[in-house]
C-alpha cells in the first residue's frame, strides 16, 4: 500500500511531473506563463499537450475536457476521447496544442443574461495554466475560463482572475513605497471550510423534496435537535469515518490538501477544512470537493447533502472562506508580527480591508445571496446578515491609539492557567473566537462567514479581491504625491479608521440590540433576502468601481443580476410545486387513510358497547379532519399565488412576488402539514421523519 506522500497530487499534472516530462526551456517558458502572466506561445503549448497527453494515458485516461465553471454555480464538461483515425482503419492517440488552449463548447442552455443571442449559441474555454489538469477517472480534465461569442465572461474564473490581477497591480504600488522592490507579484490565498450533512441514502430516496430540492420541505421537530451540543467535535461513527477516509483518498490524488475533519453543531452535519493555497486554485478544488463529496458517500449507502438549510430547527451549513495575502517572496502581508502597533505595513493592509469592508458591504453580501442561503442567514447560527468586521481587542485598541494619537500600551499578553501543574499555561489569544462575526479577523487572515455550502467561493472572493484593490488603489494614490511619505502613512491610517470604524463590532452579532445599533445608528445595511441585495450589483458606485478595475463590463454585471434572480424564481417555483405535488399525492391521502382507520376503530368499539368512551378517537378525528381542511386550503392558496407570481414578465418584481407572496404560503403549508405529522401514526406517515433523517447514520 502506498504511503500518503507518494499518491498525494498523483493524478494532477503539476509542477513536480512537467518538471520531469517537459523540455527544460518548455518548463521554464510555462511557469513564467503561470507565475508572471507572459504570453503563452504555441509551440511551448504543443509541447505541453503531447505531454500531458502521454501521462494521462499512461494512468488511464481516453478523453480529455475543457472543465469549467459556468453561471450554473456547478461545473460543466464535455468529453472528447484522444482518438483520431488513420487511412488503415486504425487509430492513433492524439492531442493538440491547439487543442490544449481553445475549445468550442455549445453555449446554448448556459445561462448568460442577455449576453448573448440565440444564433450565437457557441462557447468558448480558454485554458487556464495556473490550476493544473487532473486526472478524473478516465478523463483528462483542463481547467478553463470560459466566454462568450462575443468575448463576455460566462464562467466564474474569468472574473476571479481579473480581479487577482487587480489587487496584484495595487497591493504591487503599495509594496514599492515600502521599498519593497524584491517583490514581483502579490497573491490571494483561501482556505475554504466545508460543511456538510451526511444521510442515509434509503432514507433519502423516500423523500421527494430531498430529491427535487436538496433540502426538507416539510418535516416536524424530533424529540432532540442539537440542544445538548453533544454531538460538536464528538466522537466520529464508524460509517462516517470510513467515508471521510475514502474522502481523503480521493482527494489527495488530486492535490487537494484537505486537512481537518469533525463532526459540526447539528446531527449528521459534518465539516472539512483544507490547507489554504491561491485562490483560483482553491476554488477548483472546493467544485471537486463538492462533486467528489457527493460521488464517495454514495459508495457508502449515504447522501451528501449540500444545501444551506436542510433542516428546519437546527443549524445550516456555511463555508468559511479565509482569506489573505501573500508576496511571491515568502511574505504574508496580513501576519501582525509580534508588534504589530510598530507594523505600519500590516496596519496600512488591516485598514484598507476594513475600509472595503465598509465601502462595500452591499458587494460582500450580494456575493452570497441565493434562495438557499437567505433560510440560513440571520437565523440563530453564524452569521447575521449585516456585514460587521470582528478585529479583537488587541488590534482595535491600538487603532484607537493611532487614532487619537497617543502611544499604545503594550503590555505583556495573558496567560490563562489551567490550575494544575500538570499542564502548562496557554498564551492568551487576542484574536477571534467569536462565532457571531460575519467577517473576522483571525490572526493573519480575514474568515468571512457568510458563504453558504453550496456557493462557489469565486463570487466572494471577486467582489473581496476587488474591493481591496480599490482600497489599495486610494492610498497609493495618496502616498505616491506625498512630500513626507511617514507622516502621511500614519494619517491615512488613523484617517481610515475613524472613517470607516462604524463597520468594526466585537460584540454577539445575534443580540437584537445590535440589529437596531447598526442599522439605526451606524448606516449598516441589513439585506435580508436575495431580492433586497441585487440592486446593488448595479448600483452606479459598485458598477463604476467593478468595470474601473477590468473585473466585469457593464454588460457582464447586468448579466449576473439577471442570472442570479431568475435563478431565485426558479427555486422558490420548483420547491413550492414540490410542496404541492407531496401534499396533494402523497400527505393528504396518509392522512385520509389514517382517519379512516380511526374512525373504523371507533365503529368498531361502539359496535361491541354503545357506553364505550371513544372521546380519544372523536378529538383526533376532529383534529385531522381539520388540519386535512387547512392542508387543501393553503394548497390551493399557494397555488394561486405561484401561477400569479410566474405570469409577472420582469424578473426583479417576479422575485419580490416570490419573496412577498409565495414563500409566505409555503410557510402557512409547512406549518399545517408538520402539526399533522405530529398526530398522524407512523405507519401511515408518507415520508421518513426528521428523527430518521438525523440519526440512522451509525
């Protein structure tokens, strides 16, 4: 059996195989393709694609896809097999430079907002050198961007590309006046934690709205949720560890440095965290993660469940996105140091992300709205939906220092004693652990919270790159023109922080008085639904902001507020008819079967005595009778607001109809439906519960 480091990347064609199998000029021509944007010239790209063409042979592979991130939030591929015939009726095994760099996928089903016509339904990909090709089961996969016939982005690595560039071309300025001319390219990077809940596929396959939906439609509370707080880092079961090995396997065939692994807050909900690595890497390998999650729990009798809100009751799942900074020379640009109150360089980067933060808060929060994650966002769980940035003690006094400039007091940090000699004292950590904070500070990375488990992290990943860019390109416009570059350091410091310290906050996130300090008193948005965030995707500020740094066209952004709204019509619909069709066809008439069989039971006890006591059997037939009546009601009820919804042409009111008029019906059926569960013999009940959705994985 091989031993971790010698399968770990062994399906990815990365630097370690192009060293070995690629001439010395061919190799050195690529990185300085993939690590300093230099053209790629095609004689260097056939090269490359003959060898790639040999390894991925020699390991099994018969197709080759250009793999891409389309508006769908998934990915997409098509499979071309190496084959091209020979005049003898043969074959040989080929693959082309040309190949390598350009497909030409149909573009017609994808969305694109109005970018394009339906006579210009071609694609096109566009090879991607800095996330290396991978093996996935028979298949060569090459990761690209992908566009349109008219050049606009359709994909969600084209704009997470540019705005890398972006930030690299500001951070750059920055760097310079520091001195720091060793430094030829400033990156992200992104460690992307993955929660996630684990079912029984038997179980899974009796539920409708699981299938069509990806989350519970219906379903009453169990006798015990996550109350106890006993399953959060507990012991791992028997059938979920020996997914999470197979897991792990699969992943790090393919480089993929997942690290940790536990059990989360609610029952069979789960979390896997990976080892931080550049951002448009991160974000393909968070896609396969969430694809090879799905496809490794099936082998094992479960479902991976995905979906922000499952589960009424208990906690969602959220991805936490840490996010920071790096140079090509070694250095992280957001690690305080041990001083960081004499770390000028650290404390210029700490405000200009506070200060994109504020800025554009709106941006941040339209990055994660979906119809998904508006059922989590808000809730009892991680985080709120306003946007606050979590500094801890250490860092906030000492802005507060600089701000009303007098010297900080650096005392000697903590300890916290453990009363035993036994173990050692712990250094007092002044960064954070509060849970409540939508984007903290961790040390030396920034965490924002807000993502929901089925998202690509490109999008807030986009709009965070791009919007610190912004910051960065302030200040380097200030700092280039002037005549005492400290003094004018130490004011656009303290200047930026009291400007833009309303959007810092330390405290719960989940007290109420907090929703009414930010928004009331401190300016803060509170964007509760997806229809409330998107006209701000467009805004005249975040518009002009977004095209200035070449990150989206006008075109491209219209697109997006397009895509993401219908896409929010098109949820609500389908999980409303679901509801529709599992009541109607399957709860009414479990019900209806149930109150026959209790009315049967009391004919029966009043045909052996006239005096027998069946108020038992009359209050529970009164009760389902008229639930039943409520049920059929607020059926109808929702239907009508779904056919009057559908039938509004403009997509921004149809999502306010939705929001407004549907999502309220679906709640009043919900309500109905779950009180008759409670009631109604399991026997009879159409679908398995929550109690055996959440525990029959052992």
């Amino acid at each position: 059996m091989k031993k971790l480091p010698e399968y770990f990347g062994s399906l990815v064609f990365g630097p370690t195989v192009m060293r070995e199998r690629l001439p010395a000029e061919t190799y050195n021509s690529l990185m300085r393709t993939i690590n300093e944007g230099k053209d790629l010239d095609i004689e260097v790209a056939n090269v490359v694609a003959n060898a790639m063409k040999e390894w991925a042979i020699e390991h099994g592979a018969t197709h080759y896809t250009h793999w891409f991130q389309p508006m769908t939030g998934i990915t997409a591929e098509k499979h071309d097999s190496f084959i091209s015939p020979t005049p003898d009726g043969k074959v040989i095994m080929e693959f082309s430079g040309k190949q390598l760099v350009r497909g030409e996928p149909d573009a017609s089903s994808f969305p694109s907002g109005g970018l394009r016509a339906t006579f210009e339904a071609r694609g096109y990909t566009a090879w991607d050198p800095t996330s290396y090709a991978f093996i996935k089961g028979n298949t060569l996969c090459i990761p690209t961007a992908f566009c349109s016939y008219g050049g606009h982005a359709l994909d969600k690595k084209t704009p997470l590309l540019r705005s890398m560039e972006a930030l690299n071309k500001q951070a750059l300025r920055i760097l310079t006046l520091f001195g720091h001319t060793e430094v030829s390219y400033v990156y992200p990077t992104v460690g992307a934690e993955q929660e996630y809940f684990l079912i029984d596929r038997e179980m899974y396959n009796k539920r409708p709205d699981l299938i069509f939906t990806g989350r519970t439609l219906f379903g009453a509370p169990p006798p015990k949720g996550q109350e106890l707080g006993d399953h959060y880092f507990g012991s791992i079961k028997p059938r979920v560890a020996a997914f999470m090995e197979d897991l792990n396997e699969e992943l790090w065939k393919l480089g993929i440095l997942a690290k940790t692994e536990h059990n989360e807050v609610a029952p069979s909900q789960h979390e896997l965290a990976p080892i931080h690595t550049t951002v448009n890497v991160a974000t393909d390998h968070n896609q396969l993660t969430m694809e090879i999650m799905k496809q490794v729990a099936l082998r094992h009798g479960l479902v991976c469940l995905l979906h922000e809100k499952p589960f009424a009751g208990v906690n969602g799942s959220g991805k936490h996105n840490n996010w920071s900074l790096n140079t090509n020379t070694g250095v992280n640009l957001l690690s305080p140091g041990e001083t960081p109150y004499e770390n000028a360089q650290f404390l210029l980067f700490l405000v200009a992300v506070v200060k994109a933060v504020d800025d554009y808060q709106d941006l941040l929060r339209v990055s994660v709205a979906t119809a998904s994650n508006d059922l989590r966002l808000g809730g009892n769980e991680a985080p709120p939906a306003i946007i606050s940035v979590y500094l801890g003690s250490e860092l906030t006094a000492i802005l507060e220092s600089i701000e009303l400039g007098i010297p900080y007091n650096a005392t000697i940090k903590g300890k916290i004693q453990l009363g035993t000699s036994v173990l050692p004292p712990l250094p007092l950590d002044t960064t954070d652990r509060n849970r409540t904070s939508p984007f903290a500070f961790t040390g030396n990375k920034f965490e924002f919270r807000m993502l929901g488990s089925s998202d690509s992290i490109a999008c807030a990943n986009i709009m965070l790159n791009t919007a610190v860019a912004e910051s960065l390109r302030q200040f380097a416009d200030v700092l280039e023109g002037a005549s005492d570059f400290k003094a004018a350091l130490n004011d656009l410091i303290r200047d930026t922080f009291s400007k833009h310290k309303r959007i810092i906050f330390n405290g719960n996130g989940y007290d109420d008085a907090w929703v009414k300090e930010a928004v009331e008193n401190r300016g803060l948005l509170n964007l509760k639904t997806t229809p409330d965030c998107m006209p701000y995707l467009i805004s005249k500020k975040n518009l002009d902001m977004l095209v200035s740094h070449n990150v989206y066209s006008s075109e491209e952004l219209h697109s997006r507020y397009e895509i993401l709204l219908t896409n929010y019509c098109k949820v609500i619909k389908i999980e409303a008819l679901t509801m529709l069709d599992m009541t109607r066809r399957h709860i009414l008439p479990a019900i209806g079967a149930y109150v026959s069989e209790i009315a049967s039971m009391a004919a029966a006890k009043m045909a052996v005595s006239g005096n027998i006591d069946c108020s038992y059997e009359k209050s529970l037939l009164e009760r389902l009778s008229a639930l039943m009546s409520i049920i059929s009601s607020r059926a109808e009820e929702l239907e009508e607001k779904v056919n009057k919804v559908h039938g509004i042409q403009d997509v921004t009111e149809q999502s306010y109809g939705y929001r407004d008029l549907v999502i309220p019906k679906m709640s009043e059926l919900r309500a109905a439906v779950d009180e008759a569960e409670l009631i109604t013999a399991e026997k009879h009940w159409p679908f398995p519960s929550y109690g055996d959705l959440l525990y029959s994985v052992r």
